[in-house]
C-alpha cells in the first residue's frame, strides 16, 4: 500500500510538472515518463486523481447501537454540508466511528467539528435528562432524551452555511466512495420514539441549547 502510495503520488508529480512547466520540451518529457509509469503499473487518471481525496475519523460517535439514532444520522448530514465532505460509519475497538473523506484539509475539521459538537449535545443531552421528574419511566426518558437531540441537530443546521462543493469535487468523492464500498453494508437508523412530552421538547428546552452552542462553535471554527 505504501509503496502503491509513493508511485501514485510520483506519477501526480510528473503530471502536475507536464501542466505547469513552461518549457515545452521539459512538459513534454514529464508527460511521457509520467504516461509510461501509468501504463506499466496499470495505473489510470482516476487513481491518480483520488490521491487529491483524504480520510478522517472521529474519536467516536454519540451512539455505538447498530441502527444507529436519527440525530445521529442529522448531525453526519449536517457535517456533511457544512464541510463539502462525505462519510462512512466503521468500528474501531468495539465503538462506533465516523469516517470523513474528502478533499485538502477539509475531513480533518469535519472530524473535528463531529466531536465538538457532540460533546456539546451529549451534555445537553444530560442536563435535559436530569432536570426530568425521577417518577417518569426510563423508556420515557430515553424517548423525550432522543427527541430532544434531534431538535439539538435541527438548530444547529439552522445556523449552518453549506459549503460550495464543486462538480469535480462531487465526482471525485463519488468516485472514491464506489472504490472503497465494495464490502460495506447497509446501516439503518431510527428515529426518536413517540413519548408523552417529547412535544414539549422543541418548544420549551431547545432554545436552551443548541442555536447558541452551535452558532458560537461554528464561528470559532
């Protein structure tokens, strides 16, 4: 893998040196070497041109359950815009993970911003669960706790801005994703489950939270 790396990124150094170089004959001759390697070692563009895309996975996620929950898939997606990348769900010793790709810098702050943000909805997440009365059932709690999550997601993406991903950049991801997927399985998420009170989350405690939260940590970001 490492030595396929180095030819890939040797064979993008002649490329690059072929459009760029003024003189000709120099051009000329960077463009043959970089044509012959590729041809030797069955190497196409699209190799070549996926080596512009990188990876980057989260420390963990909000939940390590199989379906994963709806605000979980919310916050992805929501990563997802405001970072122009796109992602995977993987296992890395026994706990979920979320696995950003992408061009230049960007899954790096994707990943990055996935585990600020949530950190910050898990403890709000708590504060709102503790402030629940101790007669209401735990199946209860858990219910307007996940309800109060997904409105935590939905305020953040109202202070989000999407980034302008472009139309080769969007080919190059898609490009990357049918290499990598081969293997992957479908993963299917849930959403919140109807509790007695979980109506009451979006207008009395969501405020609270999520707009200021979000709002100050995309800014800083």
């Amino acid at each position: 893998m490492e030595n396929n790396d180095k030819l890939l990124a040797k064979i993008k150094k002649l490329l690059n040196l072929a459009r760029k170089n003024t003189n000709s004959h120099e051009a000329s001759l960077a463009l043959e070497r970089a044509q012959k390697m590729m041809r030797e070692h069955r190497v196409t563009e699209t190799d070549v041109a996926l080596t512009e895309i990188s990876e980057a996975s989260s420390e963990g996620a909000p939940s390590n359950a199989n379906k994963t929950p709806r605000y979980m898939s919310m916050l992805i997606e929501i990563i997802r815009q405001a970072f122009g990348v796109q992602s995977y769900l993987a296992w890395h010793i026994g706990k979920r993970t979320v696995v950003f790709y992408g061009p230049d810098e960007r899954p790096q702050v994707a990943a990055y911003a996935f585990d600020v943000l949530t950190r910050q909805m898990m403890s709000a997440r708590r504060e709102f669960s503790a402030g629940q009365r101790k007669s209401v059932k735990r199946t209860t709690k858990t219910g307007r706790a996940n309800a109060f999550c997904e409105a935590w997601v939905h305020g953040a993406y109202q202070v989000i801005d999407a980034f302008a991903v472009t139309p080769a950049e969007k080919c190059l991801m898609e490009a990357y994703y049918k290499k990598i997927s081969r293997d992957f399985v479908t993963v299917a998420h849930r959403p919140a489950k109807k509790v007695r009170g979980d109506e009451d989350v979006n207008a009395k405690l969501f405020d609270r939270f999520s707009p200021f939260s979000m709002s100050a940590f995309y800014q800083s970001v």
